[in-house]
C-alpha cells in the first residue's frame, strides 16, 4: 500500500458504521491484513499477482486495474468484481466507448484525471463508476467550498 499502516485508520472508521474501500493495494499479501482491520473492498492501479484470488479468499471483493485491452482481460479472467481503467484520462471516453463492445462483460471504473465537469461523458461511454480523487483537490489546498463545489459540478454532469 502506499500510505503504511493504513489498518490502524480502517478499524475505527468500521467501528462508526462506515464502508471501507481501500486503495491504493499494491501486493496481494496485503489484502488479508486490511479485511481483517474490516475493509468492505480493495482496489489497485493494476492487477498485482494473486490479488483477485487473496481478496475472494478473505471475504471481500476486488477492483484490479489496468490500461490495456489484454491488462483488462486478464483481470476480468482472473475473476474481478470490476476492473479500473487507470489512468483513464490518457485515453479518454473514445476510448472506453471502443472497449465496450470488445469486453461487454466487463464491469469498468473509470478514475486517473478526470474533470468533475467530464464525468457525464465517461457514464455516456459506458463507465460502470466514475472516480475522482485529486482533481476534487482537499480542503487543505483548495478549501472546503472549492471541494463541494467540484462534487456538485460531478453530481450534475452524471
């Protein structure tokens, strides 16, 4: 994972009732861990070996990533809840709307860049979900009002 020791942050956030996603997994052993500390879901930028496999053991379901037709195959093969196209802004809709009916059973979130203001055309293009992470900025760099204002533009262009 890229932020150590993130468990410790999971289990009170369980605790208050929440849902856990967690992201960013880079290595299977690591699954095992965050479903113990009660993560609902693991996600990664790719399809580390053994990740699907970990997940469906200990319980929770797995969101492998991949860019290329072959890397997005292969993690549906290996038996993934959904797949995530990463980084989806090099590509952009055109490119997922090709995809669709190469891989129709393919489950795809879309994250890596995205405008707010872009997330009805990823929908269009026939994204499962829409992921937005630093273009929605923190409170700290852009200020709460700014952050509320990107999830609104992204709510309205859904």
């Amino acid at each position: 994972m890229s932020t150590p020791g993130a468990e410790a942050a999971i289990e009170p956030l369980v605790a208050d009732g929440l849902v856990v996603a967690v992201g960013t997994v880079r290595h299977a052993a690591d699954v095992p861990r965050l479903a113990e500390a009660g993560a609902s879901l693991v996600v990664s930028f790719w399809n580390p070996p053994g990740f699907v496999a970990a997940a469906a053991a200990a319980g929770i379901p797995a969101i492998p990533g991949g860019f290329t037709t072959h890397e997005l195959a292969a993690a549906h093969a290996d038996g993934a809840a959904a797949v995530k196209l990463f980084p989806a802004s090099l590509a952009g809709p055109a490119y997922l709307a090709a995809l669709r009916p190469l891989l129709p059973e393919l489950r795809l979130l879309v994250t890596g860049g995205i405008a707010a203001d872009g997330v009805g055309e990823w929908l269009e293009a026939g994204a499962l979900a829409v992921g937005l992470g630093s273009n929605l900025g923190t409170a700290a760099t852009v200020g709460a009002d700014e952050v509320e204002r990107r999830c609104r533009t992204a709510l309205a262009a859904a």
